[in-house]
C-alpha cells in the first residue's frame, strides 16, 4: 500500500444544492470514496481515503495500479495536473 495527499478545491467533496429556478442554496457533503469508486477507484481492504478540510486535502492509502486510477480521477476531476505528496514508503 502507499498513501499520498492530494490537495483538493475547499469545496472538494460538496454537491451543490439548487432551487427549483436553478440558483444555489446550499452545499451537502457527498461520500468522497464514493465519488472515486463511481470513477473506477477500486478500494479494497486495507485501503482508505480521509478528507482533511483544513487543509484542504485528500489522503489516500491504497495498491500503486489504484493510486495511478486516483491520479487520473483526480486530473479529469479538476483539469489540471495532480498536486500530491506521498506520505509513507511501504
């Protein structure tokens, strides 16, 4: 396993909530591993993902093939190249 930590936008992991006339009205926080998941992230046991909104960042510890699937989830997510620092040498 390995972990890295990815910086995120402060509202990383909020789905926007609208009215009926399409304004915003609020923010609802979303599974953040079910986002990754629906996006072919793969977490098998041992595996994890925290939100550390102080930050804002991402920490991830799973399989290096899935930590390359968190890499290209992360690139399409946010249209930029991946900001991340690894976390430990397993």
């Amino acid at each position: 396993m390995q972990t890295y930590r990815y910086r995120v936008p402060p509202t990383y992991g909020s789905e926007r909530i609208k009215d009926q006339a399409g304004d915003l009205v609020g923010l609802r926080k979303v599974s953040i591993q079910g986002l990754m998941e629906s996006n072919g992230v793969e977490f098998a046991e041992g595996s994890s993902v925290i939100y550390d909104p102080s930050e804002p960042a991402v920490t991830v510890t799973n399989t290096p093939n899935q930590i390359k699937a968190v890499d290209a989830y992360m690139e399409a997510t946010f249209d930029r190249p991946v900001d991340k620092r690894r976390m430990n040498r397993n």
